[in-house]
C-alpha cells in the first residue's frame, strides 16, 4: 500500500456516538478513508474473519465480552488484518493483554486526534503487512525443513539395508575367492568394504542427527563419564599406531545424559585425532573436573587445522581440506554431531589449532551436583 492509498477502517464500538466522532475524526484526515461501523462483538467477528478492511479499531468494551477476547477469537480463526484497541480514560492495565493477543497499538479515545489516528493506522497496517511476510515465510521454510528432513530420514533409512547385504556378499565372496582364485583379489574387495563402511558411517550419523533432532526434554540417567572415556580410549589404543596418555580424575565423573550418545561424541573425538595425526604421533586424552563441570579434551601433534578453515568445522558436512588431509576419509558429520550432542546436554564445544602443530577438541559437560541428586 502507498502513502496516498485510501483505506477502509472497521469502527467496532456498541455506541453510536464514538461512531459519529470517530467518523468525523477520519473525515478530517488528509486521503479519503472510509469507515464501516459494527456495533455487536458476533458481527464484528464475523467482518474481521472476512478480512475485507486495513484496519480494524476495536472497542475495549463490548458488551459483556472486550475488544482482546474478539481479537482473540478472530486471530484463531485466520483473522490478519492489523487490529487497534480503543480504550477509555480510567482503562488500564489490559495492555499487554492485547499485546500478546496480537493488537498493534491501543489509542485512549479521548486522545484521538485525525492526525494522530492518521499516523497509527499507517504504522499499524506496514507493521502488520511486514509481520504477515515473515509470518508466510516461516511457515514456506518450516514446511521446506521438514520435507528435507523426513527425506534424508527416508534416504538413510532405505540406504543402511542394501548396504548391510553389500558388506556381507563382500564377506562370503572374499572366503569364496581365497579358496578357489590364485593370487585371491583380495585388495579390490578391501576397497569395495572400505567405501560401505563409509556410507554406513555416513547413515549412522545421518540417523543420530535426525535423533538427536527430535528430542526435545532433558536428560534424567546418570552417566559416569570417567569410564566412557576409560572404555574408548582403550578401544582407540590398541587399533592406532600413535602413542596414547589418558588422564583422569580418581573418583567417577557423574554427568546427566545418554550413554550411547556421549559414547558417540567420544568415539568422533579420538577417530579425528587418529585420522588426523601422523602414525608416529601423540594423542594425550584428558578428563577432568571442576566445581561445576566435567572437562574433557584430546590434544593430537597431528597435522592441525589452517586458520582461514576454522570459522565452519563444525558444519555440517565441512571438511577442512589441506594437502596432508586431502586424501583422508570422512563424512564432515562427526564434529556437527559433537556439538549437537553436547549442547543437547547443557555443555560447550571448544577447540584450538595450530596448522603444522595440532589440535585440542573437548567439551565441558555440567556435572550432577550433589544437591541436585
Ligand atoms: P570428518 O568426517 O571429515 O572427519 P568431522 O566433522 O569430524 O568430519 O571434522 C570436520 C573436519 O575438521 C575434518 O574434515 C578435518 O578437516 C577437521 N578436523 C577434525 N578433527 C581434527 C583434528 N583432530 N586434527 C585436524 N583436523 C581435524
């Protein structure tokens, strides 16, 4: 709407005689607006639900019920249009009220001047206009957001099944060809169940994320941090090649959570300092507490992350890519879903790097507090 526009206001006031200054009141206004009148609180409902006004100028008292129940009963109803409250002198405290309700301003009558209802109703209708925008756009990206994600939930569901039959044909064909072909190609099988275990990586952390997603609560189960930590650092010590250090507290470590979860959280904090440091490397794990909170870290001596490629490593799918790690397997998942977890259960993600030196990731998760428990 321009400025030079013509509106047409609905008056809703159950006395004619607000009707009549009301009327002359938009008379003297600069364009030729015009106001309709209704005197009941059902026609008004019934008007405002139609939508055919710019803006509609409620009176706070309508007989038995008041201006905010119609605004609320017509905004539930699909009413959009921008809504004024009209109040008497000794009428207060309703305010917020019609506020909340979704009115734009609220005007004393006896305030009113042509100029000054002029300048609200103009306000009033842009503020509304642009409300109703965003309001339309939330709703298209809502609905685009969950169509995306009730499509990658299809798509890593219906993708997790052929890729079981895959990896377990891979298995048989390989005993089969030992057997019977001289020397067995056993190298292009290894190839062919190391790209599956990539895309079965790749559905699991689909699947977590989508998990993840949904829920919405807090977490009730204790957890004992200490010997989660204890469990995967031992699982990663004896696969890897790079020399291990594991520091923690004597006591267990008691946070609020999901085991498999933080288990998940572990599990993509070594694969990463694994993945990303030299076989010769040093990978120091370290758990501990402090008043309030458990503190838990890896510091690799690997290949470290270059400044400019920091800022997005936890995107989703970010891979810092550099000429040490180019060659390197992974999916860009593993440190979104650290952070999703962690911030899920209350706690912050940290890092630091130095390209060519290494890497610290860790976490601070809150520890259950005996007053608490
Ligand atoms: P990916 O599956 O690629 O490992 P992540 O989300 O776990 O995905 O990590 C994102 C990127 O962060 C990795 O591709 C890598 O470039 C970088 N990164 C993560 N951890 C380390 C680390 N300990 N040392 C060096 N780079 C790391």
């Amino acid at each position: 709407m321009t400025e030079t526009e013509a509106y047409r206001f609905l008056l809703v006031d159950d006395d004619e005689d607000d009707f009549v200054l009301m009327r002359s009141y938009v008379q003297q206004m600069r364009y030729a607006h015009q106001l309709d009148w209704v005197g009941t609180y059902d026609e008004a409902l019934k008007w405002m639900i139609q939508g055919g006004h710019d803006l509609y100028l409620v009176d706070y008292h309508l007989g038995a019920k008041n201006g905010v129940e119609l605004l609320q009963a017509a905004r539930e109803r699909g009413c959009r249009g921008p809504v004024m409250i009209l109040t008497g002198q000794d009428q207060t405290g309703f305010d917020g009220d019609a506020l909340d309700a979704g009115a734009a301003d609220y005007l004393e009558k006896a305030h009113i001047t042509p100029n000054l209802l002029e300048r609200a109703a103009r306000y009033a209708i842009h503020q509304q206009q642009d409300h109703n925008t965003l309001e339309d756009l939330y709703k298209k990206v809502s609905r685009l957001e969950k169509l995306k994600t009730d499509m990658i939930r299809l798509a890593a569901h219906d993708l997790r099944t052929p890729l079981t039959t895959i990896n377990g044909y891979v298995d048989m064909l390989k005993q089969d060809l030992q057997a019977q072909v001289d020397p067995p190609p056993i190298a292009y099988l290894d190839e062919i169940k190391g790209a599956v275990q990539d895309m079965q990586k790749l559905v699991r952390d689909i699947l977590s994320l989508q998990r993840i997603e949904a829920i919405s609560g807090g977490y009730t189960t204790p957890v004992d941090l200490k010997a989660l930590v204890k469990m995967v650092f031992n699982q990663y010590k004896v696969k890897s090649s790079q020399r291990f250090m594991l520091t923690t507290p004597i006591a267990p470590v008691q946070v609020y959570g999901a085991e498999q979860e933080l288990r998940e959280v572990l599990d993509n904090l070594l694969s990463n300092a694994v993945k990303y440091t030299p076989p010769e490397g040093h990978i120091v794990v370290q758990l501990a507490v402090d008043a309030a909170y458990a503190l838990f870290a890896v510091e690799d001596d690997g290949y470290g992350i270059p400044e400019d490629k920091q800022a997005q490593l936890f995107d989703p799918f970010y891979r810092a890519k550099t000429r040490e790690t180019r060659k390197i397997d992974g999916t860009g998942l593993g440190l979104h879903l650290v952070k999703s977890i962690i911030e899920r259960h209350n706690g912050h993600v940290h890092f630091k790097s130095t390209y060519g030196k290494g890497s610290t990731f860790g976490f601070m998760l809150p520890i259950m507090s005996e007053k608490n428990d």
